[in-house]
C-alpha cells in the first residue's frame, strides 16, 4: 500500500496496472506501476487544488491532459527562437544533409523470417551464388534466373534508392556499401540480398531555411519534455508519499 498525500494506492490497484508496464522482471514492473500511480495521482491532486477542469470529466481526463493543463496553467515554456535554431544547426551541420543516391542491382534469396531452417538454407545458396559472381558470371542472368525479387526482370536493378525506401535493417546496411558487389550477402526480413552498387551519389548540405521548422519543432518538444520532467519532479519533492521511495532507483514497495 502507498500513500500519496491524503490518498490510497492498493496493492491490488499496482496489480492492476502492472498489465500496461512490460518489463524483464515482474519487480520492475510493479515499480513502474506504483511510478505512474503516484504520478497520475500527483497530478490529479493538483488540478483539483488550482481547481482546474481538465477535458469533459476529470475522472476520464488522461495523464497527459492534466500535464498540459497544468504547464499551461504553472509552466512558461521558452519558444525556440531562430537564434536558437540557428546555433544548432550550426553545432550539428553533419545531421542536415540530403540522403545519398544509390544506383544498384541485387539478388533476394527469399526466406521466412520464422522458418530458421529456410534462412539456413537461403544464406547458404546467396553465398553460392555470390561466388559464381565473383568468379565472373553475369550479374543480370543470375537475377533474372535466382531472385525472388520482381526487380529480377530488370537483372535485378532497383534503380536510384534514397532513405526511407526500403526496410530500416536493409536500409542501415545499404548506406554504408561502398561502389561495387558486396563481398557478403545482406540479410533482411525478406531473406539474403547479393548486392551490387553500381554508383553513389553523396548527399549534399541543406540550408538552414529548408529545416529551421524541423529544428524548431525538435527544440520545442525538448524543452517540453525537460519541463515536463521538472514539473512532475517538483510535485514528488512537495509530496508526502509513504510506501515508495524514489530517490532509490530500485525503490522497494512496502506492504
């Protein structure tokens, strides 16, 4: 049992909410339970002190409906002004780049991403496959005959690929390829690709007017966070709570 203030967190009602806090251990879950109890009750206890109507029904407003209340009502947020953005465009010059382009062929052994004897097998056949390549066979006719890729009727040329046209893990690997056939196979969810960069062509450098509306956003949204943080931080140090700890990082819960 918990006390927050005047108020009762059961047990019973850290059980319940244990469902909506996966974690490796059912310790760590209960503690992150008991966590967003307090902090929902904190909250709740708050708004009704500066007796603020939060949505259609209190008892239904989400915690997130009373944290924008409330910073709206106690927190005075600082705009990112273009100064600001402009700092950190200049501090991070390296994330604002357009993608690179590259030109490519390639070969899908296809395999289940479920079936690890079908994986086995198709990594072992990429793997032949790439040797006959390197041994000089025809990069096209080895498509056109072993891809399972509908790109095989092209010789296997998927044309020019930026980011964010093909799946995250095929992608990652993709970008880091320099001209030429890869020495491996690249695995993905869809199996074992032989990959063959014909060209690439480097991203270039964006102006800051092209992304000063990203910059402003992502600046905002932390300094929402970090506020968020400190609000919710502030009204814990003001608390009186009974039964949970959290200047202890793995509090313990007492019955």
């Amino acid at each position: 049992m918990i006390q927050v203030n005047q108020a009762t967190i059961s047990e019973q009602h850290i059980l319940a909410e244990m469902q909506y806090h996966p974690a490796d251990s059912q310790r760590e879950a209960m503690i992150k339970a008991a966590e967003a109890l307090i902090i929902s009750e904190l909250l709740r206890q708050r708004a009704a002190q500066l007796e603020l109507q939060v949505g259609d029904n209190n008892a239904e407003a989400s915690d997130e409906d009373f944290i924008e209340a409330l910073l709206a009502q106690e927190v005075q947020l600082p705009t990112a002004d273009e100064q600001a953005c402009q700092q950190y465009f200049r501090a991070n010059a390296q994330r604002f780049m357009s993608s690179p382009l590259l030109e490519l062929q390639h070969i899908l052994v296809a395999a289940a991403p479920e079936d690890e004897a079908a994986r086995i097998t198709a990594k072992q056949d990429a793997e032949a496959l790439l040797i006959k390549l390197q041994l000089g066979q025809d990069f096209a006719q080895l498509a056109q005959t072993h891809s399972a890729c509908p790109s095989k009727q092209e010789g296997g040329d998927l044309g020019v690929i930026s980011r964010g046209q093909t799946v995250p893990e095929f992608e990652r690997q993709l970008l880091l390829l320099p001209v030429g056939l890869h020495h491996q196979p690249l695995e993905s969810r869809y199996g074992f690709h032989i990959v063959k960069v014909n060209r690439i062509t480097p991203g270039q450098a964006l102006q800051f007017d092209d992304v000063k509306t990203k910059i402003a956003q992502f600046l905002q949204e932390r300094v929402r966070h970090k506020a968020i943080a400190q609000y919710i931080q502030q009204l814990i140090n003001d608390a009186k709570i009974e039964g949970y700890d959290f200047s202890v990082p793995t509090s313990t819960l007492m019955q």
